[in-house]
C-alpha cells in the first residue's frame, strides 16, 4: 500500500498520523490546560458529520470519535480560529471571509485566515513548551489546508490520506492579541 505522502508525492515520513500514544497524552494534557487557561471551555459532544469539532468564542467542542491525534490538532487549530473571532484587534479581517464572492480571491482569504488560525495554534503549542512539535504541527496545518482547498474547489470531502504532507511551509507564531470572550455564531472543522 502507498503511504499518503508517497501518494501526493512528497519524499519522506510524514509526522501526520504518527505520534505515539504516550506522546499524544502528554500533548493532550497541556494543550487543554492551556486553552482552558486562556478562558475556553472544552468540551466533547457527539457531532454530524462530517464535523470534527465546533467553536462559538466561549467554548471548543471536539467530536470524541475523531482520532485522538486529530482531537490534538483540531483543539490546537479551533484555539486559533477562536482567537480570530473574539479578539477585537482582528475583526476587521473577517469581512472578507464572510463576503467575498470570487472564488480564486475566497480561497486566497480562506488560505491566510487558515494560515493565521494555525499561527495562533502554534503560538499556544511555543507558549506550553511544546516546541519539539513544531514540525508535526506544521504538517498537520499544511494537511488541513490541502484537505479544506480541496474540498472548495472540488465540491466533495477529499480522502485525508490523500492530502497528507510531509515537510509542509514553515508556519510563523503570531502573538495571540487580547481576547473578548463571547458568543460568536457556530463555526466548524471537517
């Protein structure tokens, strides 16, 4: 069988998927402690599919029958969309999210809002003394945006083995600006 990231044509072994168990605990442990610290509530709730998780500014809700080290990812990546919803210095970047009707120009603002929620995710990963897993989160960021460009230009839910990457764009933390906890509308992860 070919491994997803011989299939998409990356050389390597690609950190996405592989974990260990004993690893993706340790991680667990300190990113919820860390997003709870910073005034979220977690919380796991049997979702529609294709949902993985939901956020609405005051609480982050992870789907307990998704992979545990795509629960880790997903926590770490809706900490950093929640970010980009209540904080009042980012508002403005999300006019064009909501409102452009270009395809090629949505993707391109879909890319960096994807791309600045991972910053924040990284940031919270660097602020926990995580910095060993820089490289995996970085891929697992760089899978998401291949599975999420996939399915906007396509129209379908892609396989995610087939969006895998290995080696992906070194991702920037970003300084997580002061946060206004409130309820946002809904907003989920596939």
């Amino acid at each position: 069988m070919i491994s997803g990231s011989e299939l998409v044509g990356t050389r390597g072994q690609t950190l996405v998927g592989r974990l260990p168990a004993d690893r993706l605990v340790k991680l667990w442990c300190t990113i919820t402690s860390g997003v709870v610290k910073r005034g979220f509530a977690i919380e796991y709730r049997d979702l529609e599919p294709p949902r993985t998780g939901i956020f609405d500014g005051l609480k982050i809700v992870i789907d307990p029958d998704v992979d545990f080290e795509m629960q880790c990812f997903v926590l770490l990546h809706l900490f950093g969309h929640s970010v980009q919803w209540i904080a009042p210095a980012l508002a403005h970047k999300l006019e064009a999210l909501q409102n452009t009707a270009d395809k090629e120009r949505f993707l391109q603002v879909l890319h960096d809002y994807e791309q600045e929620a991972a910053g924040y995710g990284l940031t919270l990963l660097n602020d926990l003394g995580l910095t060993d897993l820089r490289d995996w989160f970085t891929d697992f960021a760089a899978t998401d945006w291949r599975y999420v460009e996939r399915y906007y230009r396509e129209d379908r839910i892609p396989p995610w083995q087939e969006c895998i990457v290995t080696g992906g764009p070194k991702l920037e933390t970003l300084a997580i600006p002061p946060l206004v906890h409130r309820q946002v509308e809904v907003r989920f992860a596939f």
